[in-house]
C-alpha cells in the first residue's frame, strides 16, 4: 500500500489569511478561492512553482475531496 502524504499544517493555516494578489479574486484569501478558479489555473498550465501555488494545490485538493470540515479544524 502505498504512503499518502499528510498535507502541510503550516500552509493550510495560512492559506486561510494569505490573499491572492493578482487576478479576478485579488484580495480573497486562498482557502476561499471557489474551486472553479482552482480548476482554471490547472487547465492553463497549473499552480504557481512557490509557496502560493503549494497553498491553492493543497486547498484544491481538500476541496476537491470535500474535506473542507478540515478547515474549521485551523480556524
């Protein structure tokens, strides 16, 4: 069986403060960002090489499973 992977506490944490500083959502933080706009980076190319793509990675992710409760968790 293969390891999955623990998602980063520290990037989760702040994905709910950092706010995305460019595009049609500037301003809203990561972890708010809808999913549709997440898939949208994907389909053109994927996420930012640095530690902002590392948070939309991980919150798709957790929204794309509907772990969102996870969340809550940090808040």
């Amino acid at each position: 069986m293969e390891d999955v992977p623990m998602p980063d506490g520290s990037l989760i944490k702040e994905a709910l403060t950092t706010q995305m500083p460019f595009g049609k959502y500037k301003g809203t933080t990561i972890a708010r960002l809808p999913v549709s706009y997440l898939e949208w980076f994907i389909r053109k190319g994927g996420f930012p090489q640095n530690k902002l793509g590392r948070q939309m990675q991980t919150i798709y992710e957790i929204k794309l499973n509907g772990l969102e409760y996870l969340l809550d968790a940090f808040k």
